[in-house]
C-alpha cells in the first residue's frame, strides 16, 4: 500500500493527469481497452468524495466515472491542444522525411531534417 500526502490542488491535477493519461492510451481503442487503467482511474475517482469534490465523479453500474462536469471542465480542450500540436509536428516530419526519400535521420542529417520542418 502506497500513501502519498496530497494537497486538495494537487489531488485534482493529479486527476487531470490520470485521466488525460487513460484518455491516450484507451480513447481509441473500443472495446480493447486496458482495463487496469480504467481500474486505476476508477479508483483515484473514487477517492473524490473524501475530498469534497463530489462534482468530478459518477457512478455507473456500480463503476466510478469521472462525471460529465469533469470531462466538460476544460480537460478535453487541454488534449485536443496536444492533438494539434503532435499532429502537425508528425506531419512536418514525415514530409520532411519524404523530401529525404526517408533517409534515415543521423546525426549527419539531422540539421537538414530540421531545417526541412
């Protein structure tokens, strides 16, 4: 058992950071999903109660879920930033890539690749 002394503030970005961390590595997924990080988010979600924040959980089927406040509380918009920003990095990269006939990056061609992007 692991305890750790957490502010109400960071409790709650801690929640933030588990559930942006299951919304990657499930959110597309479909029934495949990692379960034991459901579990663990189930959990965390759990705890907010203890914690007077009653607003940032559900329980459905007797399963903790963050509620819909939480998930239309900004968290989304937050991801969907990183979306952007990853999506046109990996874009820039791979044209620059292909500009190269995908060569492989060394330190050499580095420079180049960048300069490419």
């Amino acid at each position: 058992m692991v305890h750790v002394d957490l502010t109400d503030k960071e409790f709650r970005r801690l929640l933030d950071m588990v559930y942006i961390g299951n919304w990657i590595l499930n959110s597309l997924r479909g029934e495949d999903r990692f379960e034991d990080y459901d579990k663990v988010e189930s959990k965390l979600f759990g705890l907010c109660a203890k914690h007077g924040m009653d607003k940032l959980f559900t329980v459905h089927k007797g399963t903790v879920l963050p509620s819909r406040e939480f998930e239309e509380g900004g968290i989304h918009e937050a991801i969907m930033d990183y979306e952007d920003d990853i999506y046109f990095e990996i874009l820039a990269e791979e044209m620059a890539r292909r500009d190269m006939d995908f060569t492989p990056v060394s330190t050499e061609n580095y420079e180049e690749l960048v300069d490419r992007m």
